[in-house]
C-alpha cells in the first residue's frame, strides 16, 4: 500500500461492526455498516457525538481491531496489511491534533517522510508547499513549537502533518474544527481546489452540516452506530431518508442546496 502506488484507493466496508466491552456492559459503537467509498471521492460523515463516527476511522487505520466484517482499501483487506505501514500509507488528521510538542512545526510535518525515507530537500520543499497552502508564512512558523501556537495555528498544522507524504487516502476528524470561522471558510475553499486537482480519497468527519454539504461529494449520516443514509449532498437535501435526517440537516434545506451549488460553482 505505498501512498504512491497508482493502484484505486476505493474503500469498502462490509458488515462492519465493533462491540466495546462484554455481555451486558457491551456497548455497539458501530453496527452493520455497508458503504463504499469511491476512489477519489471526498465523503464526509455526520451525526450527534457518539453516533459512532470517529470509531469507523480508526477501525479503517487499524487503531483498534474490527469485531465482526471486513474493511478493504483498493480491494486488499486490511488485516493483512502490516498496521505500522497502513498507517504510514494514510493521512490522518484529528480534531485534538496531536503534535509532538517537543519537536518543532517543521520537524512535526517531517514525521511521517523521515519515516518513509526521503531526501530532505524533497521534504523542505512539501514543508514549504503546506505552509502556504494553509496561509502559514513558513520563517515565522517553521522553528516555533506547538505551544507557542493558538489552537487554530495546532490545527492547520495537523492538517499539513496528515497531508505531508502526500498519501492518496485521507482520514480528518473535525480538522477544522477548532479554526475560527473566517479562516475557516478560506482553508475550506482553498482544501476544495487542492482537492479538484489531487483527488485524494477522503473520509471527513464533521458535526457542521454545511461544512458536510460544501465539502462532500457524498455524506454519510450516522445514528447510534448505524449507517441512516448515504448519498450526494442534493439527495440528502431533497430527499431526507426519515424525520430524523430532516431534523439533522435542518429546516432551511432548499436554501443550503442553493448555496451548495453556487460554492461548487465558485470552487
């Protein structure tokens, strides 16, 4: 699974189910769930905390181990694949970010290419093609450390960290969760035409259902583990699988497809 590789990143999961604890203390945090996600394709999940969506991603980077069903990415399972390389092969960035505080900005976007073996000029320059993509200027950024950055700051630089080995499969929970609104809108924008060119493959969790709208190419809707409905942000909209969609994504849909078309078109 070399990120490099030009094989399909398409991702399937197939009766996926992961149990926490036993016998009457189990608790089903992700029950069933059939969904594919095409090679490419950005899909961002939603649904209140707890519904089960972050536990999807890590079963699909093997952070913890499926109870029942399979998870394949460009049709190899993944229980096969050595975790440590799994891992290495996917970009993954979380909400609570997680950088090294005793490394440098730089050194915490290095991680994952050092680890990959390559040269240092190649890494230099995705260090500097990050900072400005993310409105970071790299000489006031680059030998800083994560304390001395605003929550904002940590977060645009786990999302550079994620993105760093430039991995064709991509797993974000609320990675811009913690950016303030205006500049939130601008790495959105600016996210969306790396990704018209790119095409990364993109598991995107969020708890906005406009950022699911504008982002996604498709969205899945999660209750208590289960997997309600999936499909394109314009049947969502429109066509709500049950009162508890309709609630979710709120009253004023007509005007958020509205919008969803003139950001695509924008973008």
């Amino acid at each position: 699974m070399d990120p490099k590789d030009e094989a399909s990143e398409m991702i399937q999961y197939e009766n996926v189910t992961k149990i926490f604890g036993h016998g009457t203390q189990a608790v089903t945090a992700v029950s069933d769930v059939n969904m594919e996600i095409e090679d490419g394709n950005l899909v961002t999940i939603v649904g209140p905390s707890g519904c089960g969506k972050t536990t999807l991603l890590r079963l699909t980077n093997r952070l913890i181990p499926l109870t029942r069903g399979k998870i394949t990415v460009g049709g190899q399972d993944i229980t096969v694949v050595d975790p440590v390389k799994l891992r290495q092969s996917m970009g993954y960035a979380i909400q609570a970010v997680g950088l090294f505080p005793n490394k440098t900005i730089y050194e915490n976007i290095a991680t994952v290419p050092r680890l990959l073996k390559w040269e240092e000029n190649r890494i230099e320059s995705r260090g500097e093609e990050l900072f400005h993509m993310l409105r970071m200027d790299p000489d006031a950024f680059r030998d800083r450390y994560p304390v001395e950055l605003s929550g904002g700051q940590q977060q645009r630089i786990g999302v550079a960290r994620c993105l760093a080995a430039d991995p064709n499969l991509l797993l974000m929970d609320e990675p811009f969760g913690a950016i303030d609104p205006i500049n939130r809108e601008d790495i959105q924008n600016e996210f969306l035409r790396v990704q018209e060119k790119l095409k990364k493959t993109i598991l995107f969790i969020t708890h906005d259902i406009h950022e699911a709208i504008k982002m996604g190419d498709k969205i899945a809707v999660f209750q208590d583990g289960s997997l309600i409905q999936y499909d394109t942000p314009e049947a969502i909209l429109t066509h709500p699988k049950n009162d508890y969609i309709a609630d979710f994504v709120g009253s004023d849909r007509a005007l958020k497809v509205l919008g969803l078309l003139r950001v695509k078109d924008a973008v």
